[in-house]
C-alpha cells in the first residue's frame, strides 16, 4: 500500500530545533521545510547523509545535522542525550519516529 502525505499546514519553525529519529522520511522533510533546524539521529550514517543530500535538493537553506544514535543501545540514546544537553539549547519539537523494528529476544 502506498503511502500518502497527510494534509496538514505546518507553521513557519524559524529558530526552532528538532530532534527526529526516523528523519530521513517525511517528517524531517516538512520540519525543514518549515524552517527549524533539524537535528538527525542515525544508525547507519551513509543512510542519514543520503537523506541530508535529498533534503538540501528540496531545501537549499535546510539546516541539517547528523548524530549518531542506535536506539538498541541505551548507552548510545545516554551519549545522544548528554550531547544534546551539553549543547544547552532548548529542543522545541521531540519526535520519536524511529524504532528497534526486531527487539532481541527476551532471557532470563
């Protein structure tokens, strides 16, 4: 099934800063296009560098940043986290859009 963009006006974000996971889709397309700075968590950073490339295309003023992040390693979402705060900005928009598809199985 295709996939359809949902129709929804998306105020100006100038001076905004957003951190998505799962970036590389719609989500960090329209932010950019809004105008906040978008902040990329990747796992697989040649991914996240494809999907920057296509968004400048779009959007030659984007302001764009790769991060690395494996949400399947809670010492790489700390890293991310202790960064961001270190940075000591304010993010204005959160979205949690990327996810560990296949979780490990559970031991005890």
């Amino acid at each position: 099934m295709a996939r359809t963009r949902p129709d929804i006006t998306v105020p100006d974000l100038s001076g905004k800063l957003a951190v998505v996971t799962g970036a590389s889709d719609g989500v960090g397309l329209g932010l950019a296009a809004a105008g906040a700075e978008v902040v990329m968590p990747v796992r697989n950073r040649r991914k996240g560098e494809a999907a920057v490339a296509k968004i400048e295309q779009q959007h030659l003023k984007a302001a764009l940043s790769l991060r690395d992040l494996d949400l399947s390693s809670l010492d790489s979402v700390a890293a991310l986290g202790a960064a961001l705060r270190d940075e000591n900005r304010p993010i204005h928009i959160l979205i949690n859009n990327a996810g560990v598809m296949t979780p490990p199985d559970r031991r005890k």
